[in-house]
C-alpha cells in the first residue's frame, strides 16, 4: 500500500512492543510501518467487533474508527470482551474506546455513536483503509456494501450465530470484484440473530480474530486470504469450508 520505510520510522519502545510479529519476516519493519499507517473502520461493537478491535489496536494499527449505536448491557458480557460489568449503560463506542487505550494509548482512536441507516452520512469514513462489518442484520450489512463501493474502500466482513460463523473479503475498490450484494441477491425479509438464536462467546472470539487476522494480511500484504471467497466456520463439528463467491452481473448493488 504505502512505500517501503526505514527501521528509523519505528522508536524504541515501538521495536519492543511489536518484536514478537516483527520477527515475523512477512511482517518486519515495512509490515510493523504499514500497520501504523493503516486507518480502519469497524462497524459494529458486538461479540465480533470486541476481539477485531483489541487484536487490531494490539498489533499497531494508527487510527481506528469505532461506529455504534448501542449502550453496554449485561447480555452483552459472554462474548463482548471489551465491556466489564462498570460499563453497563455506557456507550459502547465510549467503553471500548477507553478500554482499547489501555490496551495501546499510541493508537488513534475515533469515535461515532450513530446507526447505520439509509441516511447515513458517508462523509467521516471516507478517509479509511479498509471497513470491517461487524454488525448482525443483513439490512444494515447492505448498506455498509453500499458505502463501501460508493467510496471504492475494501471490505471484510464477518457474521456469527449458535456455533458457526462466515468471514470473506471483498474488494469494492476494484470494479472487477464480486460484493456482498453478489453473495446475497435475495435478502430475506427476516433474519435471525443472536438475541433469539443465541451465540456461543467463544465462537464470536473465533470470527472475530479471523477478522483481525484478514485485516492484517491484506495491510501486510501476504499469504492467501478470503477476497472473493466466503470461509464458513462451523465450530460444533470443527467443520471449515472455503468457497469462491462470483460476480452477479446482475447485481443490483455492483453493476
Ligand atoms: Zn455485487
């Protein structure tokens, strides 16, 4: 993404901090820079977007975005890692944005207390890298595809009920590449979701560090990852499936 840099951008503590992935050689110095020059956007507090931002925010990551629109309550605690029981009816955006500084204060993080709707205002998320969904209704997650191409931002999303889970990437940077809208032509008129269906915290935890995980890949550039394919997860019978998402030249959302 960006130029290759020195060994002098990083300072000291910053060497020390990261050496156990610097040593990594696919993510070494230029990876540690790019990871510091990187401006995410990940939508969506719940059990998916807690473990995305804490491995985000601990790997180095230079500016975070934070948008939710919910406060903390006590049924969020079995899988939303960043939330302790003092933060029940705080914002999220505020909770986790105070936890997430604990973790790494060198990290920049904003904040947006705001739904995502039809009316969403696009303008604050245009400067990011990358978007990470992390929101649980496939209404919203269309509108955040939406956003995502009009701003020409990859996207990784990720979703998560009972014990399974989905994660892909998508590229609606490039004009060429299938969206989520591809993937999901015919949106149901209901879907389900954890308040009724329930999770597993620990299988939320999963998918969302495959979500940081991807994150971090395609900043650093390296290995295989998910764009333009769908990683089905299926913790209860340790079942995992990997498969190609085409373009719909029918899309109503990309073509
Ligand atoms: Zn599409």
């Amino acid at each position: 993404m960006q130029a290759k840099k020195t060994k002098a951008d990083l300072t000291d503590n910053q060497l020390l901090r990261y050496n156990r992935q610097i040593v990594l050689p696919e993510i070494d110095i230029n990876g540690q820079n790019l990871l510091s020059n990187a401006k995410i956007a990940i939508i969506g507090l719940g059990g998916l977007g807690c473990p995305a931002a804490t491995y985000l925010v601990s790997s180095g990551i230079g500016t975070m975005l934070l948008v939710d629109h919910d406060d903390v309550s006590l049924s969020n605690l079995n899988r939303q890692t960043l939330f302790t029981e003092t933060d029940i009816d705080k914002r999220k955006v505020d909770a986790a944005k105070q936890r997430l500084l604990k973790f790494n204060s060198e990290v920049s993080v904003n904040t947006k207390y705001i739904k995502i709707d039809k009316d969403f205002n696009d303008r604050f998320i245009k400067t990011y890298d990358i978007i990470i969904d992390c929101t649980d209704n496939f209404e919203t997650r269309t509108i955040i595809n939406q956003i995502a191409l009009l701003n020409k931002i990859p996207l990784i999303t990720g979703a998560a009920l009972k014990f399974e889970g989905q994660v892909a990437l998508f590229r609606n940077d490039l004009d060429t590449a299938p969206c989520y809208r591809c993937l999901y032509p015919d949106l149901p008129a209901t879907s389900g979701s954890c308040v009724d269906t329930g999770i597993l915290g620990s299988v939320a935890g999963f998918v969302g560090t495959v979500l940081a995980n991807e994150c971090i890949k395609f900043i650093c550039n390296f290995g295989n990852n998910f764009d333009s394919k769908l990683f089905l997860i299926d913790l209860k019978n340790n079942d995992f499936k990997t498969i190609k998402i085409n373009k719909d030249k029918k899309c109503v959302h990309c073509e």
